[in-house]
C-alpha cells in the first residue's frame, strides 16, 4: 500500500522517535516538583518552548500544551466562551472546521449561545462582507481554521482581523493543525491558535495552544497549577520536548522542501488531466 493520508496523520521521524527516547530516559522528573531534578524538566520544558516560539516567530503569544488539536480547540472554544459569555453569547464560525471544532459550537448551542454558520464564496473562502454583517455587540468569538484538512483552501486571516478590529472584545480563533510545518503562518491576526505535532512527523498525543498575552480564558482541566494554571496535570516532558524537536526538522530546508511539493502537485494535476473523466 502507498500511504497518502498525511493530512490525517503522518509517520513519526525516527529521528524524533530517538530524541524521544532519549529524553524519556533522561529528563523523567515531573517539572511541577520543587527539588533539583524537577527545576531542571521545567528548565527543559522553557528551552523547548522558546525553541518553538523561535521557529514560528510568536513574540506575544504564551504556550499551553495539551493532547492534541482537539483539546486545545475545546480550551479555546469553551475556555473563552464561557469566559467571556457575561458580555454576549454569539458566536460565528466557518462551514469548513474541524469536528473538534464544530462539536464545541454546537455544545455551545445547547447552553444558550447563538452560532452563525459564514457562507463561503466560489473559491473557498469565507465571505468577508457577510462576516462584517454578521457582527454584533454581543459577538465574542470567531473561529476560523487557516488550512481545510481536505481541500486545501488557505483563509486569509489578516483580512478577517481587519473586519472583526472595530470589534476588541471579539477573539479570532483558528485552528491551525494543517498549516504549521507545510507553511509559516503568521501569528500577529490571530489571539488562540491550535496545532498538533503528529501532523508534521511529530508523536501522537502532543499538542498546543497559543494565546496572545491578554486574552482570559478559563480552564478546562483543572486539579491545582503546572506550567500554566490553564491546564492542570503532570506535563508530558518527553513529548513537549518531541515536538520542539519535530517542528524544528519540519521547517528544516524549508524552501526546498516547499518546492518539491509544489513540483509533485503540478505533475499530479498534469497527469490527472490526461485522463477521461477526471
């Protein structure tokens, strides 16, 4: 079988996988322990996290780290809903979101908010005047994920943050599982960002959450402080360190690596159109 699915997930580097085992072996402690084993995982846990604010450019947002995309949309989704829920309960998100994202809106239906479902132009992309129409004083948050699992088709979220601006109050979620390692997103339009470091040749049950400095939200898991009082829980060291690791080699030879792709896709649609009926 030739395996294709890699916007499902992908192989795990085996270069990752030794560094995994490595620092499994080596850095056990739990970093939330006061004594010289504990200070030096936490120690490790800050080198890896600036490490990843180094590579993706965030200068202004923190880190939770969680299981995956799905925990990390639930924080954001319910986190800042229900945060924020005192000053209005409408909602608005894109037709093509993950169900880890569209399961939180409807969850959020349930308990009184109102959600609006974006209409989508020809080529994909979200409706920009709709959006601005669509905005209210008691809109508070706005999911958009910056690239669809299945299609492709890649959001502009500076032009979305230039509609939702007149608006403060109003935080601009995207789930970015499908775009970081394949593309530099840029951070500075978006206040909660989500990702996950098996889709770029990471370990399984690692992800993150970005949060721009200022934005409140509530916990989800909760059970006393650890690296953040956002998530409670022994933090996985061997996997938060991985995935610095992983997204490291991802955006290695970058440029080269972009082209390459670039090069397959157009040889695969020449190819396809060769072929009747396709």
């Amino acid at each position: 079988m030739i395996y294709l699915d890699y916007s499902a997930t992908t192989p795990v580097d085996p270069e990752v996988a030794k560094h995994l085992a490595k620092v499994a072996s080596s850095i056990y402690a739990n970093p939330n322990s006061m004594h010289r084993l504990g200070e030096e995982a936490r120690k490790a846990i800050e080198q890896a996290t600036n490490h990843i604010k180094d590579i993706l450019h965030i200068v202004n947002h923190q880190i939770v780290y969680t299981s995956g995309a799905t925990e990390a949309n639930n924080l954001a989704i319910f986190g800042y809903c229900h945060q924020h829920q005192s000053h209005g309960k409408h909602i608005i998100v894109s037709p093509y979101e993950h169900s880890s994202t569209i399961a939180c809106f409807s969850t959020l239906e349930l308990q009184g908010f109102e959600v609006d479902m974006l209409g989508v132009k020809p080529d994909g992309l979200i409706d920009l005047d709709e959006l601005k129409s669509l905005l209210r004083e008691d809109t508070i948050f706005v999911s958009i994920a910056k690239v669809n699992s299945e299609t492709g088709i890649t959001q502009d979220l500076h032009a979305i943050r230039e509609v939702i601006k007149p608006y403060p109050w109003i935080a601009l979620h995207s789930d970015m599982t499908q775009a970081i390692g394949k593309i530099e997103p840029d951070f500075h339009d978006v206040d909660l960002a989500s990702f996950s470091a098996h889709k770029f040749y990471g370990l399984k049950g690692i992800g993150a959450l970005m949060i721009r400095d200022g934005i409140t939200i509530q916990p989800q898991i909760v059970g006393g402080k650890s690296l953040t009082n956002l998530r409670s829980g022994t933090p996985a060291t061997p996997l938060i360190l991985s995935l610095s690791y992983a997204l490291e080699r991802a955006y290695l030879h970058d440029e080269k690596k972009r082209a390459r792709v670039h090069s397959l896709h157009d040889l695969l649609i020449t190819e396809l159109q060769k072929m009747p009926h396709v």
